[in-house]
C-alpha cells in the first residue's frame, strides 16, 4: 500500500491500537475515479456523524485520476481522522477494495459506503443503533423494506437487471439470505467480531453478498434506505461487471464438492448442443456417421472445457498450463465414453442387470469418476 495519513495520525497498524473505543464507527468507502465526490461525501458524513460517534472514514483507492491527493487535501477540514490506502493492484475489484478496508478498520462497528453520495451517511448512526438494538453481526441498508425505494436508479433496464439478479440471487442462496431482501446492497454496518477476512474472496460489486454467504453473521437485521442519485459523475459499472457477478454467484455457489459435482453435470448437459450441431453439419457434409459423431464429440469437449475453465474451476487454473488442461480434460472426456461400453458390459454379463439400468449405472459411474477425475488431475485445489 502507498498510505496518506494526513493529520496527527501514525501508520494504520498505530491507528488501529488506538481507535477501537467502544461504539466507534470506521467508514470504508471503495473508490474509483471519484475526485468530483469527495468533498461532499466528507461534508455530508461531518454534518450526519454526532460528536458521541467516534468516527473514522478510511477510502480503499483504485484510482488512476487524482482522487487520492483530493482525499488528502479535503481530510485536512475533517473532524475526525481520515486515511487512504491506494492500491497498485486492484485485486478483486470492487470488493476486493472493501475487504482490504475491512482488515484495516480498528473499530468494533463498520459501515461500508460508495463514495458517489447515493448511499446518505445519515443513515450511519441508525445502522449502528439497529444493530445494537437487535444484537446483531450485520445491519443492511434495504431498498426493498418498507420505507427504502431505489430512487437513485436510473432507468428502466437497470431495475429490471436489479430485480433480476436480486430474484436469482436468493433463490440460490435461500437460507444465508433468510432477512435480506436486499442481497445487492453496497450500504451496510457490520460488526468487526462478524468479519473472517481468511475466508471471503471478494470478486466484483457484490460484497454484501460474499460477507452474507461466507462470514454468516449469526443476525441480521435492515434498515431501508432510499438509493439517491449521484452526485457527480457516472456509474462504474459495466457489461463487463455484469459477467463478473454471474462468476461470483457460481464461485459461493460452488464452495461444497457436491455442488461442484452439480454444476459439472449441468455444463456437461450444456454440451449436448454443440455436440449435435456438430454431427448435424457434419453428416449433412457427407462424413459418415462414425467419424462425425467422434468429432462432434470434441466439439462438446471443447464447449465443456471452456465453460468449467471459465466458471468453476476459475481459481484454480494457475497450477498447469492451458494445453495440458486441455489435454488432461480431453483425454478424461473421450476415456469417459470408451469406458462406457465395456463397463455396461460388465453390468449386464457379471452382475446380471438389465441394459437400462446397466446403462444408467454406468453413466454415473463415468459421470463421478470423470468429475473427480476433472478435481484431482486437471485443477488441483
Ligand atoms: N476501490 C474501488 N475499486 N472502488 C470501486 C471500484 C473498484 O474497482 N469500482 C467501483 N468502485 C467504487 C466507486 O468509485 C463508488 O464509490 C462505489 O464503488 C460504487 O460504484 P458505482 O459505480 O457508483 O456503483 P453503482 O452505483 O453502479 O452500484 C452501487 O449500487 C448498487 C445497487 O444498485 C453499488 O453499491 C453496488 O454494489 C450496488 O449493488
Ligand atoms: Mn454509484
């Protein structure tokens, strides 16, 4: 880190010693680019945070404009300490920056906030009450409470992206998720004891949602708040985040091997199609069906491999080369269907079953032996 501490305060391990008063505040605020919003963010958490709160505000910068020396120069006319940690790698993205805030924050409360004023810090010392009224580990400003709305949203396409993904999002996580209906939100207070930063690995803007499923605060509770717009400049978010967030969704969702196991069998099931529209043009070429079928088959292979690349095995691609993956893979694919036939084989001849059902055995056999095959040989843990 390149750490500006302005004002009397030491280094952040220093700081930390020194802050953790009881019912102290550290304010975490991911930055990108946000030169424009800085000053009235500071304003707008002085005027909110009463001088009972302790409060300090600690921005994680990825920023490639002039944003960390605005911060400096703006922290001189703060009440309370400010401290900026620019980070040359910005690993994780957007959660990433938080999660480094986190490991920093000294105090017994956090609250994480966008730097772009859509989240008002006035809400801060509500979220800190809440929580305490309700012993809680995590308090979630909620848009979707009665009370909250996402005025701050523009435009249709993205409410109903929103919608969407909050929908998705908890129904596949519907027992982490129990009391939050909003998943998406970036606004929310978190009591440093629920934090196990060695377990969360941040990927993206949903960082609620990787606390939520990882940390498991033992209670939750929300708040609602109303989404405002922007003070200044335009959103960070892109296509590209889009695609980040379904990687993130199937990287929590596939924490557990059997679950890993299912989404393995559901991109083999994906395959199907390149596989038959291979052996469609290939046919329709005049390739006999033998040799179209055992190329079609690569195809699939080869649909299969990226997806599982690209999805499921994501963090754990770095111990062999891409074509010795690809090998390995290929090679467990293709073995995959040989084995099939003299394994139904041995069903019917051996243990006297009937060919359905010899076939079907068989088929989960190759199935789970490729799948431990595919952990074991291609992406070490
Ligand atoms: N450090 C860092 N690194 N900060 C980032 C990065 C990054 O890669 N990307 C964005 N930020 C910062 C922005 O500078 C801003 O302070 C905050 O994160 C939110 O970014 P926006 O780009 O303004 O997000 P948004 O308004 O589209 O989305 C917000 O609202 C959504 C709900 O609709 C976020 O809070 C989302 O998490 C939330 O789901
Ligand atoms: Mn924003």
């Amino acid at each position: 880190f390149e750490s500006i501490v302005p004002g009397e305060l030491g280094d952040p391990a220093v700081r930390a010693a020194e802050v953790p008063e009881p019912g102290a505040v550290t304010v975490v605020v991911p930055t990108f680019n946000e030169s424009a919003n800085i000053r009235q963010l500071l304003w707008q958490i002085t005027e909110s945070v009463p001088a009972r709160l302790p409060c300090e505000v600690v921005f994680v910068d990825d920023s490639t404009d002039d944003t960390p020396e605005v911060i400096a120069e703006a922290a001189r006319d703060c009440p309370f300490p400010v401290t900026v940690l620019h980070r040359e790698v910005p690993e994780g993205g957007l959660g990433g920056a938080v999660v480094e805030g986190l490991k920093t924050a000294g105090s017994q409360w956090i609250v994480v906030m966008d730097g772009d004023c859509q989240h008002p810090p006035s809400l801060v010392p509500e979220l800190i009450a809440a929580g305490e009224r309700a012993n809680a580990g995590l308090v979630v400003a909620s848009r979707y409470v009665e009370g909250g709305s996402r005025a701050g949203l523009a435009g249709g396409y993205r409410i109903a992206v929103s919608r969407g993904a909050t929908w998705l999002t908890k129904a596949l996580f519907p027992r982490r998720l129990r009391g939050i209906s909003d998943p998406m939100s970036g606004f929310f207070a978190i009591r440093r004891s629920a934090v196990t930063a060695e377990v969360l690995r941040p990927l993206g803007y949903k960082i609620l949602l990787e606390l939520a499923v990882r940390s498991r605060p033992r209670q939750v509770t929300e708040v609602p708040f109303v989404f405002q717009d922007r003070f200044a400049g335009e959103s960070k978010s892109s296509a590209r985040e889009g695609l980040r967030f379904l990687r993130h969704l199937v990287g929590l969702r596939t924490a557990s091997p059997v679950a890993r196991m299912l989404v393995f069998g559901l991109i083999g099931a994906t395959g199907f199609v390149p596989n038959l529209l291979g052996l469609y043009g290939l046919t329709a070429a005049g390739v006999h069906y033998v040799p179209a079928e055992v190329l079609a088959n690569q195809l699939g292979v080869a649909w299969n491999f990226l997806l599982v690349e690209h999805l499921l095995f994501r963090d754990r691609r770095g111990h062999r080369k891409g074509w010795d993956r690809l090998g390995r893979f290929a090679l467990l694919a293709n073995a995959d269907l040989v084995l099939r036939i003299p394994l139904i084989a041995l069903f019917v001849h051996r243990f006297g079953m009937g060919a359905l059902s010899a076939t079907a055995l068989a088929l989960v056999t190759t199935f789970v032996l490729r799948f431990a095959g595919t952990e074991a040989l291609v992406y070490l843990p």
